[in-house]
C-alpha cells in the first residue's frame, strides 16, 4: 500500500515539475505583452513584432497588444497592417480616443481624407479637450474645404487658451478661413492680435496687406 501510495506521490511531482517547466520555458501573454512593449519603447520595432503578435495570439481580447502591434507596424511604414491592428483594438475598446486619432493619422497617410475626418471627429467627441486631435481635424476640414467646421474647430482651438499650443499660427490660419469666407473683419481682429505680441511677423503683415 505504502509503495503504491510513493508511486502516486513521485507521479503528481513529476507532473507538477513538467508542467512548471513549460509554464517558464512559454510564458503567457502578460510576458510576451511587456517584452514587446519594451522594444516598442527602445525603438527595436522589428523585434518587438513578434512578443506582441503573441501576445495577441494568447489574449484575442488584449486591446494593449493590438494597440501596439498597430503602433510598431506604423513605426515600420506597413500602414495596412498598422490599420489592421489599430481597428482591432478599436473594436476592443470603441471608447477610446486615442485609438481613434491613431486610426485618423493612418488614413490620412493613405490619402483617405475623409475616413480620417470621421475618426479623428471621434477622437474629440470622446474627449473634448483632445487639442491635438482638434488641430488635425481643423485641418482636415481646410482640405477638405469645410470652412466652416474647420472655424469652429480654430475658435474653439483659440478659446481653450492653453500654453502648449501655437495661437499665433492658429490664428493665422483662423484668418485665412474667415477671408474666404468674407469675414474680414474678423480676419483682420486676428492678425492684429498676432501683430501685438509679435510686430515683426511677415506672414501676418502679408496676410494683413491683401485684407
């Protein structure tokens, strides 16, 4: 009886120190998640495709591993697979606007204007003090030749009154879009606002000239 018993004891030792050894010979996918977001950090982007396509492998539900897979593949200027990836991760969490301004910056490279407009409107409806996201949408809508959406944009761009912002250049563009649009007098509020904190700016006084 007692041999039988030593039996049963060395048969589940040996299990457990077969299956702790594949336990540290694969790692899951937290491991391969934080070795591929290490590389992604240090710039070894060709390196860090595979941790993460593991990870991603491992956990489908990873929005961390998507997310970076879509950023490392942009890094690398394969842009299909980064929108591949970046939509995934959209799919994981919808409500994040950082994903959403990531996908907008994938499109615009291709040339898809309005696929970006879309996504990057997204991005500021999720989070309103989004100013980057802000930025590029007003943008967006000047190419686009929505002048109006894109005024709204630079308006509410000129209101939030943040350090980190270029006002002199927003306003410049501000009063470019309210000339096309024939309001010069608000065109012109514009690039005297720019003039009295910066007299010598050419652009301005150019821009003033033809108002």
């Amino acid at each position: 009886m007692m041999k039988k018993n030593y039996f049963i004891i060395t048969f589940f030792a040996l299990i457990i120190v077969i299956s702790g050894y594949f336990l540290l010979s694969n790692p899951g996918a937290s491991s391969y998640l934080s070795e591929g977001e290490l590389l992604y950090k240090t710039g070894k982007f060709e390196e860090a495709l595979e941790p993460l396509k593991k990870a991603s492998d491992l956990n489908s539900k990873s929005f961390k591993a998507f997310y970076l897979l879509g950023k490392t593949n942009e890094s690398l200027q394969d842009l299909d697979k980064a929108l591949k990836y970046l939509k995934k991760a959209s799919e994981l969490k919808p409500n994040n606007a950082e994903v959403h301004y990531n996908i907008a910056i994938i499109y615009q490279a291709k040339g898809k204007l309005g696929e970006a407009i879309k996504e990057l409107e997204k991005a500021v409806k999720l989070k309103s003090n989004f100013i980057g996201a802000k930025l590029i949408l007003a943008k967006a809508y000047d190419d686009d030749n929505q002048t109006k959406k894109a005024i709204v944009q630079y308006e509410e761009l000129i209101q939030s009154n943040l350090e980190n912002i270029d006002n002199k250049s927003i306003r410049l563009d501000l009063a470019k879009l309210y000339k096309e649009n024939n309001q010069k007098k608000k065109a012109k509020e514009q690039i005297d606002k720019v003039l009295k904190t910066d007299p010598n700016n050419l652009e301005a006084k150019k821009l003033k000239e033809v108002i």
